[in-house]
C-alpha cells in the first residue's frame, strides 16, 4: 500500500527559506512506496494568506508554484472550521498509511496524540520523523 505524505500548508513556505531537498529527505525517512499530497482545505488557505499583505501574497504564490507536482486531494469538509483539524480528520481517516509534514507544534501534538506519524523540518538541513510508518 502506497503511504500518503500530507503537506501542511506551512511546508511549501518553508521550503522557500530552507536549504534542503523536500522530496530527498522524505525518500530517506519514508524508504516505503509513498506519494506526497496536498489537501484542497490548504490551498484554500494559501489564497486566505495572500491576502494578508505583500510578502505573503509573494511567498503564498511560490507555494502555489511549488505544490503542483504534487497531487491536490480535494478534501475540504465544511463543517470542521479550522484546516489543522482538517488535516487530522483527512489523517485518522487514512491511517495507518498518512504521514503529515507539518512545522506547526500544535498540530504536531495533536497528530501524536492520536498516533499520526509526523515529519518536521529539525534544522534548515533536514527533516525529522516522529513515530513510525
């Protein structure tokens, strides 16, 4: 079975300031058949984002570039109001084979919790899993 490799909407952004390959390092933590996804909720908030102000706007649209060669699962459920907890919902609904990249502690917590694993950048270098696939 294929393992789903969920980016939170935070990830494309960071990748604009870090000096790492996203897909090498999660070849090197995931060594299973995986595909890396991105929820139609976080696209959604990417707009929302770069909206805010002009060096939003310009990193929102790097992430927009970046996030095609990834697959867009559209997965935006109405009555979950916030898209960390859309996110969770998407994850415990395809475990044990969801993994969320995510920098956002919060939701890091709230994924361990539950038993999600978890890939989080550790240094600009590289990504660090929590729990196992």
């Amino acid at each position: 079975m294929v393992v789903q490799i969920v980016l939170d909407t935070n990830i494309p952004i960071l990748v604009l300031t870090s000096s790492f390959s996203l897909e090498s390092e999660i070849d090197r933590l995931i060594p299973q058949k995986h595909s890396i996804i991105f929820l139609s909720a976080c696209v959604t908030e990417l707009d929302f984002i770069s909206k805010k102000s002009a060096k939003l706007a310009k990193q929102a649209a790097f992430a927009r570039k970046f996030i095609e060669r990834y697959k867009i699962v559209e997965f935006d459920p109405q009555n979950i109001r916030y898209v960390d907890d859309k996110i969770v919902h998407y994850a415990k609904e395809n475990r044990p084979n969801c993994v969320v990249v995510t920098n956002d502690k919060e939701l890091r917590q709230k994924l361990r919790e539950i038993e999600i694993p978890v890939i989080f950048i550790r240094t600009r270098g590289h990504l660090e899993l929590l729990g196992s696939v």
